[in-house]
C-alpha cells in the first residue's frame, strides 16, 4: 500500500491521505471544491464547486500515473438532489468519454458546508 500526497491537491483537513494505491487500483479520500493553493472553498453554484472538486481529483489521479478513462467507480454526494442536472453537465465535460460507474447520494451536509464531495477508484 503507498499513500499518495500532492500539493497540487487539498492537503488533508484530517487524519487521513488523499489517496492510497493498493492491489493496483488507486481509492481516493472524497474532495470537496478546496482550491490547493489556499485551501479556501470555492463558493458560488454547484457548477463552480463541482469543476473545481473535478479538478481536485484530476491532480490526484495525474500524481498516482492514472487519468479519468481508468476510473473503474465514483461516488458523488450532494446536498441538493436539485443540482444533479447542473453536476451531470460539468461531470460529463470534465471526464470526457469517460463513463465509470457512479453512485449518487443525497446528504445532509458536506465538510465546509460544501454542496458536492466525490470520490472514486481507478486502475493504476
């Protein structure tokens, strides 16, 4: 198992990694739309949130030698289930020809008061 840690990423706001590589896949911690540089959230509307958590995520698969046609699985929370189509359109751009398996939740809240948090697995 090897942690992976970028600066091109959020740090971790807690006791965990932004991702480890076991048994060649790649498991990711969730992202919430922190921007790397100041670890401020990025507020605004959920296209804002979501392209700056896609961003997140790119940076960490471009660390683990991995990119978005590998992701095997995502899963996504939302706050407001009235935001899936505005997240589907930034999702869908942001991954390209992509398609992995998705999962999306509804919850209560997110770290910061964030609206999106996504994580995913990928083949390494």
């Amino acid at each position: 198992m090897r942690a992976i840690a970028t600066p091109t990423a959020p740090a971790a706001i807690g006791p965990y990694s932004q991702a480890q590589i076991s048994g060649g896949h790649l498991f990711t911690s969730g992202q919430i739309p922190l921007v790397p540089e100041t670890m401020e959230m990025v507020t605004g509307p959920i296209e804002a949130q979501a392209a700056q958590v896609l961003k997140n995520l790119s940076a960490v698969l471009a660390a683990s030698n991995t990119s978005w046609d590998r992701v095997v699985k995502t899963t996504v929370f939302l706050t407001d289930m009235g935001d899936f189509a505005a997240f589907n359109a930034v999702y869908e751009q942001a991954l390209g020809g992509a398609k992995p398996a998705r999962s999306t939740v509804a919850v209560a809240a997110l770290p910061r008061g964030a609206k999106v948090e996504i994580e995913l697995i990928a083949e390494v």
